[in-house]
C-alpha cells in the first residue's frame, strides 16, 4: 500500500542577474526564487494495482516519484510505502521497490549480464534457490537467453530495458516504478515488454506505478490513471470513466478528389446547424472535428460524402492521448 497525504514540493533556487554587475551582485546578494512542484496532493494506491501517473514534462510526477521511492525529501505532507516513509528508512525501503528509468540503467557497463544479475543477488541478499527460480522465469519471460552473456555495454535499448526489468525484479518487490519502460522501442519490443509488464503483476501481485508519455502503455496496461498538472491533481480514476467523462470529441479526417473545388473548411462548417471545426492538417487533408454528443461519426460523412468530391477518409473515436489533450486545456 502507498499513501500520499497532504503532499508538497517547494524547490528553492538562487536568483541570477544578468550581465557583469549581476555577477558581481549574486555574489553579495543572496535573493531566491521557489517553486512549487507538487501542490498538496493526496492518493492511495492499493497493493497490486497498475497506476499510471502521467502528466506533461514539468508537471510534478518524476518529483512524486522520488519521493515516493526515498531520493527526495517533501517540504510538507508525507508518503507512506508499506506504512513507513521512505525518505526516513531508505535501506529498508530499497529492499520492497524495483526501480526503472527508461534512460539510466542499473546493470555494471563493462561486465555480461549474468555477472550484473549476480552482483544483486549479493546485494539484495536473495538465496540461491529463489533467485535461480526468479532469473531462469525472467529469462524466459523476457528472451533474456539470448544476450546473456554480452557486456552490458554491447547490448540494444532493447535488449537493455528487458534486462533492466528482470534487474529490478530479482529480489521480489513489492511496488515497481516504472519510468518510461517503452521509450525508444520498436513496436515489437514494446509489446513483448508490456506483455511481461503484464504478467508479472498477474503472478506476483507486485503493485506498478507506471509513469510514460506513450498513451498505448497506458490503454494497456493501467487499470487505474492519475493525470498531473501543474502540480496538482486533475484527474484520478480508471480509464472507462475517463472516456465517458472527456471522451466526447470526434475526427474525421477527409483527403479530397484531386478535382475537388469546392471543398472548403468554411464550407463545411456551414452544413451544420452546431458548432464543429474543419482545418487543414499539414498533409493538406481536412481535420472535421465535433462533439459526439451532437452528431455522430456516420451522420458526419453522410453529409459530407453526399456534398463533395472524397477520395479517402478515416473517422477516429475519443483515444486516450486527444482525452488527454483536452484535459490539459480545460486545465489551463
């Protein structure tokens, strides 16, 4: 269980002045600026649930994150992981999380693999029996096999996020972080990730915060999302009541016939006694968008195939990134 009571994060930094004489100023007058990077933020997280925490860069997540894993200490409020704060009894909590960032690594650069895997057991003090049992599932799990015994060094983002994954798992946690697990992958990859993301939830229980900008991990793996911004907490719930309560735009995207005239974005706005909106993309097709509580996709095209002159069209229903999207400027 994880539990985020009354949070905040003030940052204080020493104000620059520009120029020499600011130089010269800075180093006599000490003036600060602060920010605040989480503003009084609450949740709990139940053990074995998928959370996304997601929010644009800036937002206040990754801040959360460290907090929530020891690296950062709140300037007010507190964090519970399995009842104890974990700014206060790092060891024991490094003990109970996992920990991924898509873009540093935990493995030993120079050494293979298997010689990384072996150095956590060490550490993490896990019985040969158990880790031998965890290592050889990770391996099939993850198609470990075939780069075991490379250098760290030689292997792909690939190859590096799978092992960085079982790394992280070998002692058993009970929370896992993730920090954009799938960035830089191929689709291939992704899904094989997310697939072992997945299952390990399923056999071990371990409960997941997931944090990324890739709205197809979230659609897939996350039964619950929190939605940051600006430090604050703009939406927090599963996916299906997200949808039904920001999930009311539709697009349509239409490429005209190449002796199409008349067609213009003005021109369709006029057919439609409520509001929509037609633009043009930057592929020179035609952006119709509206709300789904108005019209519906079908009676859109109906209309608009029966007026011009279309050689191709693609209707796309409320996705998670658009909900997302919109989220955001209803917040500003």
């Amino acid at each position: 269980m994880i539990e985020v009571i009354n949070l905040e994060k003030t940052f204080r930094t020493s104000k620059k002045f520009p120029g020499l004489k600011g130089a010269i100023k800075s180093l006599f007058t000490k003036e600060y600026t602060e920010k605040k990077a989480i503003n009084n933020i609450s949740f709990s997280i139940p053990d074995g649930q998928i959370t996304g925490y997601i929010g644009s860069n800036g937002a206040g997540k990754s801040t959360t994150i460290k907090i929530m894993t020891g690296i950062l200490t709140p300037t007010n409020g507190k964090v519970l992981v399995e009842g104890k704060e974990p700014y206060k009894c790092r060891e024991e909590n490094a003990k109970n999380i996992g920990v991924v960032f898509g873009q540093r690594t935990q493995l030993w650069w120079d050494l293979p693999l298997c010689e990384s895997f072996t150095i956590l057991q060490k550490i993490y003090e896990i019985p040969e029996i158990e880790f031998k049992e965890r290592l050889d599932y990770f391996t099939e799990l993850l198609g470990l096999d075939e780069f075991f015994m490379q250098p760290v060094r030689t292997l792909s983002l690939g190859q590096r996020m799978k092992a960085d994954l079982a790394a992280s798992l070998l002692h058993n946690p009970k929370i896992l972080f993730l920090d954009e697990p799938t960035i830089g992958l191929d689709v291939l990859v992704k899904e094989r990730v997310r697939k072992a993301i997945k299952e390990i939830n399923e056999k071990y229980g371990t409960t997941i915060i997931l944090t990324t900008h890739d709205m197809q991990d979230i659609e897939q793996l996350c039964q619950r999302i929190i939605l940051i911004d600006q430090g604050k907490i703009v939406y927090d719930g599963n996916l299906e009541n997200l949808k039904k309560q920001y999930g009311d735009e539709g697009r349509i995207v239409l490429r005209l016939d190449s002796d199409e005239k008349e067609c213009t974005p003005e021109k369709i706005q006029s057919l439609f006694k409520k509001n929509i909106v037609a633009t043009f993309n930057s592929d020179g097709a035609i952006v119709v968008t509206f709300n789904l509580k108005d019209y519906t996709a079908s009676k859109i095209l109906q209309k608009l195939l029966g007026t011009f002159k279309v050689a191709d069209f693609s209707a796309e229903g409320a996705s998670i990134e658009n909900i997302v999207k919109k989220i955001y400027r209803d917040a500003e």
